[in-house]
C-alpha cells in the first residue's frame, strides 16, 4: 500500500454526468444504488434495542490502540457510532449553530445571493434534493462550505463574522475526521497519516464539506406517517460528523443486515457527543468491510418537538484528484471526483 494516496495528474470535471456507461464502470453502480435506495421508502419498525455504540476519544495518543479497536468494531458492526471527549467543546459547537440559526433566518432574497453551485458543493438550497428512496423533496434547507469555491457565498454584509466562525469550526470538524480516520488506516493496512494526504485543505481540488441544515417546522397535528424531513439514504463521502441539538430528534439508522426488514434505530441528540458514520467512498477504499449504513430524518410524531431542527455535518471527502483504489479489487480505481458525480447522478435520477 502506498504511504499517499495515488493522484491523477488529470483530473475529470465534476461538472455534469456522464452520458452513458463510464470506463470505471460508473454507470452500473449507479443504477445500482438507484434500485437499493429506492426500496427503502417504506415506514419500517423500530428496534428500540439496538445499540448505537459510544467511544470516548480522550487521551487519544496514550489510548490509541485501544480507541481504535473500539472504533473499527463499532463500526464494521453497524456502519454508526457516537463520540465523546473529541476536543471540539461546546461553547464552539453552540457558535457555529448560534451562526446556521441566523444564517436560515435571513429573508429569502438575501439568502438567494449566495445560491448553490452546481458540482461544487457550495451555497445555499432549499428543498432541492428528491430522494429516490421517497421521490419528494426533503423538507429543508442548507448551506454548504467547500473551502475553494466560496467565492461570493459569504452572507459578509448581512452576517459579520459568519465565516470566521463556519472556518474555524470546519478546521475543527476536520482534525477529528482525521485522527477517526487515522485508525481506519490502519486496521486496513494503510500508513496512519494517508487520509491526511486524501483530505488537503490547500488543495483546489479540496472537497469536503461542512453543511448547516435546517429542517423546516411542522404544523401541530399534523399527519407525519411516511413524510419524511430527509429520505432514507447513505452518504457519498468516507466519514461524516454530525451535531444534533438536544430534543431535536428524529435521525434513524438501519444497519445492513436489517435493510431488507427495514428495522430503524433512533439516535438520541445529545450535546457532548458526535455522530459518526461510515460513507460510501470508504465503504468502497476498505472493500466493503466498513459499511455505508442507511439513515433518515422522521418527521415528528404527536408527542415530539414540531418546531425547527437544526443539524450540522461534516462530510470528509477525499480530494478530487485522488484515485479511491480497492485493495483486494472489489471495484476499479475511479477518482473521488468522478465517484461523487456518479454517486450524485444516481441520488438524483429521475
């Protein structure tokens, strides 16, 4: 295995699908996982007894092998885990929600200047992503920072300090991603630092993301039986962080092995934790034995909290450049750019 990830000298554009089946056999897997997503639509049951597992991070450097067996069976358990004692303290996780809350109530207008761009990742929508898994728009919006194509997205004048925050705690985000990526490496034979080298900030191809979401309020009593704030999906990227405010339920996972059942666990908020979880461009670098896990935002029921939800997450996602090689060949090399193209083709086909 090399020490660094293999890069193109070349990179494909990220700009638009391909028109039909790719060299890297891009296309079959799509379709692929159009039909797999699009089967898990339906309500489900919940299994209450499952355990989404919590690992703590302090002293990490002394404490490194055995955080790192935890982390690597939690994971090849059920793709989901939770963190604590990551370094990312709570006045700093308060700021950068305290910011997305702002941010989402600005008018309209002023949020459409800083609209999203198209295969960059960055901006602002609304209810512009349509599960295959539901066929309806989820029911919110976002903003999303990727460091090199932020030009003119920064709501500067109506927000003073909302990107010395969002920058910060993106940095933030990204040391823990990494050192949880760093046993990773490990366990699958790679040298400790290569998603270092995958995840470079200074890059121009540098394309993980940090996305404020806000999940629009719903009307008391109103039916929320199979509506959905976010359709049952799995990520694109290798790890994701994600912060969720206390009584601001609703996330749900389902494990591979009760995909086909369609049995979802809750994942309870809570303020000193992380949620993690295992993304597709991983899934895809470790041969499948870190599994990408299906996941969804319910809407609320009776009893729960109808108002606003607010989450934030951080998609770790290597480079555009760099070559995601399957060790023991389970897939062919494809960039991470064209990976996420088609992986985004296959999330919106219609």
């Amino acid at each position: 295995m090399s020490h660094i990830p293999t890069r193109r000298t070349t990179p494909r554009p990220v700009s638009a699908p391909p028109a039909g089946p790719s060299p890297d056999g891009g296309h079959d897997e799509r379709m692929a996982e159009l039909t797999r997503e699009s089967r898990m639509g339906g309500l489900g049951t919940e299994n209450r007894e499952r355990v989404i597992r919590r690992i703590d991070m302090r002293d990490f450097d002394e404490r490194r092998a055995e955080i790192t067996d935890a982390l690597w069976s939690a994971a090849t358990e059920s793709g989901f885990f939770q963190i604590t004692g990551h370094g990312i303290g709570g006045d700093e996780v308060d700021a950068a929600f305290a910011a997305a809350e702002k941010f989402f109530a600005l008018p309209e207008e002023a949020k459409g200047r800083h609209p999203l761009k198209k295969g960059l990742n960055a901006g602002w929508e609304s209810m512009t992503q349509v599960r295959p898994s539901t066929g309806t728009a989820d029911q919110k919006e976002s903003y999303q920072l990727t460091r090199p194509h932020m030009a003119g997205l920064w709501p500067e004048r109506e927000l003073p300090g909302f990107r010395e925050t969002l920058l910060e705690f993106e940095s933030r985000c990204r040391d823990v991603a990494l050192r949880v990526l760093s046993c990773f490496a490990e366990r699958l034979g790679m040298e400790r630092e290569f998603f270092d080298h995958a995840h470079d900030p200074a890059s121009p191809g540098y394309q993980s993301t940090l996305r404020l979401l806000h999940y629009f309020p719903v009307p008391s009593g109103a039916e929320s039986e199979g509506v959905w704030r976010a359709g049952a999906h799995t990520d694109f990227d290798c790890l994701t962080l994600l912060f969720q405010r206390e009584g601001q339920g609703g996330l749900q996972v389902c494990p591979g092995k009760d995909a086909d059942g369609q049995e979802w666990t809750p994942v309870v908020p809570a303020a000193d934790v992380i949620t993690c979880n295992i993304g597709d461009m991983l899934m895809r670098w470790s041969d499948d034995r870190l599994p990408s896990t299906f996941h969804r935002v319910t809407g609320p029921g009776p009893d729960d909290d109808h108002g606003d939800r607010y989450s934030i997450a951080f998609f770790a996602q290597a480079d555009r450049d760099v070559e995601i090689v399957s060790p023991g060949g389970t897939y062919p090399p494809i960039t991470a750019a064209a990976y996420l193209r088609e992986r985004i083709s296959a999330n919106f086909a219609r």
